[in-house]
C-alpha cells in the first residue's frame, strides 16, 4: 500500500442504510470509501484503476449470494484482496464455510461501527506484516514448485505422475500462504495470525504439526526439507520458485 494515500474499503451491501452509516463511520476514521450494493457493483469498483485494500462483504446478497461473490473473489483476483464478512445469520454454517474459503474475519449484525473499525484494522496490520506477494494472472488455475502442481480452483495437489490428492481447508490454506510468499521467511506469529482467522483455538506448536504434515504430503525429507525448512529462531521458507499457469 502507498503510505501517501488512505486505505480504500469496498463496502458492499445490498442495505442502503448499512453502506451509508459505515460508510460515514469508515470515512470519520480516516479511510477512504466506495460502495457497492451487489456483485455486479463490486466489479464495477474493482475494474477501476484506483486499488482496494479490504472488502466489507454482506453474504444475503440479491443475486448472486455473498459466499458466490467470495469464491469468484479468490478465484479471479491475486494477490487476494482481504475480506471481512458480514452476516446477519444466527447459525453458522456460513462463517464457517467463508472462514474455511480464506476470510479474514467476519462480524456478524448487528454491530458497533467502532468494532468494525477495529477488526479492519486488525486485518490490514497482518497483511501488511507480510512480505510482498507473488503476483500471480488474474486467470491462473495452477500453482507449479518443484515436481508439483496445486490446483487452486479444486484445491487439489497433482505430482508428476498426474496423481490427484484433494487438500482439507488448513492443508490449502498453509499451503497457499507459504507459495504467495516464496523464499520469504513467515515466522511462526505470521502464520498464526493468517491462518487463526479460519480456525478456533489455534495453538503455537499446532503451527509446528501442520508444517510437518504439509511436508510430509510434500514428500519433503525431515533432515534435508526440499520444499519447506526451518529458520532456527525465526520460523519455515518455502524454499522453491513459484510460477502460475492458466
């Protein structure tokens, strides 16, 4: 993000009377706003050339439904765009599902404007703790490192057999974290912080057992790791190249 200019939030909502107060309230705070009131209205900001650092997401959309907009979302746009999500559902089916899809956070209404405000701020701090991206073709399907290739619309992982094993949510989501970031060291706070948002009660050495299990479906050798080694006192490297593929 350019230090020079406000962050831009893209709220989109379908209640005028939402995009209007936090607007307002997001505005008072020093953000800069656009507002869209469906799908179809969010496309139209993001065509523009002006970038959007975080999308205020409602899931009861007219249309096309907010967990739809969020697939595409991920789908179609790299380096991701964060996302908090909005609902006004008593159960959970659907956090849960936007969660385990990469959300960032959610909130659900009603709401205090101030908390919202601060959860943004939140999820724009472990962004921008990050080191910058691998900025992949808006069309790529495929993630190549090494004798493998990610699928990134079915989650799947291919090896150079062509032999196809489906990854859980936390498998993909540690795994898209390490190859958006590639020969970057992530400390052990940096996961933590990008991957607690989809999960509940995450532990620092669950850090440590998902990496191991990652490796091992890697292939990677516990003494001499190909794909993902230790940084003693710092945290895991992601030690290959990245290239995407439409």
């Amino acid at each position: 993000m350019d230090d020079q200019r406000p962050e831009h939030i893209l709220v989109v909502d379908d209640d005028q009377g939402i995009r209007e107060l936090v607007g307002d309230y997001l505005e008072q705070n020093g953000f800069r706003v656009s507002k869209a009131a469906d799908g179809k209205q969010m496309n139209a900001v993001l065509a523009t050339k002006s970038p959007v650092d975080l999308i205020v997401l409602d899931l009861m959309l007219p249309g096309e439904d907010g967990l739809s907009v969020f697939r595409r979302l991920r789908a179609d746009i790299r380096p991701p765009i964060p996302v908090l999500m909005l609902t006004a559902r008593s159960d959970d089916i659907d956090r849960i599902i936007g969660l385990e899809l990469g959300a960032d956070d959610y909130l659900t209404k009603p709401f205090v404007p101030r908390e919202l405000v601060a959860r943004i701020r939140a999820v724009l701090r472990r962004v921008h703790m990050l080191p910058p991206t691998v900025v992949a073709e808006s069309t790529a399907r495929t993630a190549r490192f090494g004798e493998w290739r990610l699928d990134l619309l079915q989650r799947n992982l291919i090896d150079r057999n062509g032999v196809v094993t489906p990854l859980g949510g936390a498998e993909y989501g540690l795994l898209r974290l390490f190859l958006d970031h590639p020969q970057h060291v992530l400390s052990r706070d940096q996961l933590l912080s990008q991957l607690a948002r989809r999960e509940f009660e995450i532990e620092d050495r669950s850090i440590d057992l998902r990496v191991s299990r990652l490796r091992r479906r890697l292939g990677d050798h516990v003494r001499d790791p190909h794909y993902i080694r230790t940084v003693r006192n710092e945290g895991y490297v992601f030690a290959q190249p990245v290239s995407y593929d439409a």
